[in-house]
C-alpha cells in the first residue's frame, strides 16, 4: 500500500473541518520598499501561534477509542501548547515531552492547559526515542509536530485563510520553517505561490535539502540559536516532499537579523514575535527574500520569553 501524504484536497478539508476551533488570523498591511506586502499575524492565534491548526485537525479525527486514552507529543513548546489546549476542548488527556531549557512562559503556558510535562535534556537525548517509549508505555496516540498527514494539513488552513482574505493566491508566502509543516501545508493549499521557506543560520536543512534535491540533516555541531522552535535537525519526507514539489525554496537569517525582525514587529506592526516566529519577516526586512508586491509574510509565533524580549528591544 503506497504511503498516505498530505494533499491540498486533505488541506481544503481540514480549513473546514477546524474553522470553528481556531481564531482566522488578521492580515496586516505594511508598506516596504514601495509595495505593499500582507503580514498573516499568526502570533494572534489562541497558544500564540498556528500550531492549535495542526493539533486541532489530528484530534479530531481521533476515533472514540483513541480519545479515551491519551495523547502524547514532543515539542519546545508551540506544538505542546496546541495540543494541550486541542485536547482539553475535547476532553482528552495530554502528556507532553519537553526540552529542559524551553522558555518557562511555553513551559507553563502547557501546564496551564492541563497537559502532563515530562522534561528531557536536548543535548544527550532523544525527544522522538522518549516519545515513542512512552506512547508504547501508555497505549497513547502519539501527534508529531509535523511528520503527520493530518498535521500538516491543518497547518495548511494557513494557506486557505490567506487566499480567502486576499481574494487570490499571493505571488509569493515567506514562512518560518523548522519541520516543514506550516511552508509544506501552505504550499499544498497555494499551488500558485511561490513558497519561502525561511529558518536560522546554521540551522537551515531544508533549504540545503530543496537545493540539493534530496534531504540532509543540519550540519553538526549546530549553532546556538534563540530560534528554539525552529531547531529541527532531519526534516521529513511528507514536508520535504510537498515543499520540493511545489517548487519552494528556502533562505537563512542570522540572529542579529531575527533580532531587527523582532523589533521591527512591535515598532512597526505592534505584534509580539518570538524569534522562531520571526524569520520569515527578517529575511524580507534584511532583503534577503524579494518580495513582489502583495506577497505575504507569515509570523507564526508569540511566545517568547518576557526577559529576552525585553533585552532584544532595550536594544
């Protein structure tokens, strides 16, 4: 039996089936090098950020059974987020793995929503490995943060809420990218847009990937970056896959440039942006990416910690 991947049908069907457990997103207007570029202010989405779209759409098609047990997921803290307050709508258990040295503010934001927090130590383990043990452990259905048909197409409803707003596909989306599941699920629902995937320097696998034409993992030893949300370091095949058919392709960003995109945010746009969230506004900000006019922008988190905020706009 051929191996199930995401679809724009299964993305269009997902926008449907989740349109009532997430908030739609505003597109803000900024003006930059004299055209007019669309900011999808995802950082506004209840969690603070898109990743409940995801969560949203996996649970739901949990059958009865499934929802009787619980639900395990690894994340830094916005798919933990996601899934913990998707599960505590439909009144499902949720136990989340989490990196020792994530922001408190995503570590409690999880807890606060009633989920189970089980700590591991990025260095020296495997997320996925204590993942899966206790999935097994548990008799859990364990939702990935984005190597997952449904994931992705809940976080391509992204994509079918900008063309919806706009009227029309975008020239062009530049997305933040860790695993891939946002830029892949929107490439899926905007066939006619180019894609931008967007991650941290040093850190930027699929790009290398989409260059390359066949997936490598992030070089060792990887740079220390504030991007926590977007430290992935082996993309999947299912957003490889859906971004290298699309034609997307992908850009790095310093920290120095997520810092400026950060503060550009809130001087500018009066959003707060995480640096994760950040990267696709630096690469247009830098120049990095060459935006046509009405292109958009996406911003996929908020959750960064108050005292790094704090430093990066004393700046």
């Amino acid at each position: 039996m051929a191996e199930r991947r995401p679809t724009a049908k299964g993305v269009a069907a997902a926008a449907e089936r989740i349109a009532d457990r997430v908030t739609r997103t505003p597109l803000l207007p900024l003006d930059q090098a004299g055209r007019r570029v669309w900011i999808k202010a995802e950082c506004l989405q209840q969690g603070g950020s898109f990743k409940l779209r995801g969560a949203s759409n996996r649970l739901a098609l949990l059958s009865e059974a499934e929802r009787a047990r619980v639900v395990v997921a690894f994340s830094s803290g916005n798919h933990a987020q996601g899934v913990a307050l998707a599960a505590r709508r439909l009144g499902i258990a949720a136990a989340i793995v989490m990196p020792a040295d994530a922001p408190a503010v995503k570590i409690e934001a999880t807890r606060a929503a009633g989920a189970e927090i089980l700590l591991y130590d990025r260095a020296t383990q495997s997320r996925e490995e204590i993942g899966a043990r206790l999935a097994a452990e548990r008799g859990a259905t364990l939702v990935p943060s984005f190597d997952d048909v449904d994931v992705i197409e809940g976080q391509g409803s992204v994509g079918i809420e900008i063309a919806g707003q706009l009227g029309a596909p975008p020239p062009m989306v530049i997305v933040p990218c860790g695993g891939g599941g946002l830029s892949g699920g929107i490439a899926l629902a905007l066939p006619e847009s180019q894609v931008i995937a967007v991650e941290p320097e040093g850190w930027d696998d699929m790009a290398r990937s989409l260059a390359l034409g066949h997936i490598v993992p992030v070089d060792e030893p990887a740079p220390p970056t504030r991007c926590d949300a977007l430290q992935t370091k082996l993309v999947s095949p299912l957003t490889f896959g859906a971004l290298s058919e699309a034609g997307a392709r992908g850009l790095s960003v310093t920290e120095d440039e997520v810092a400026a995109a950060m503060i550009f945010a809130f001087r500018h746009l009066r959003i707060v942006a995480e640096p994760g969230g950040s990267v696709a506004l630096a690469a247009l900000i830098s120049g990095k990416a060459d935006a046509p006019d009405g292109s958009v922008v996406v911003v996929s988190g908020g959750n960064v910690d108050p005292k790094l905020y704090a430093e990066i706009l004393g700046r």
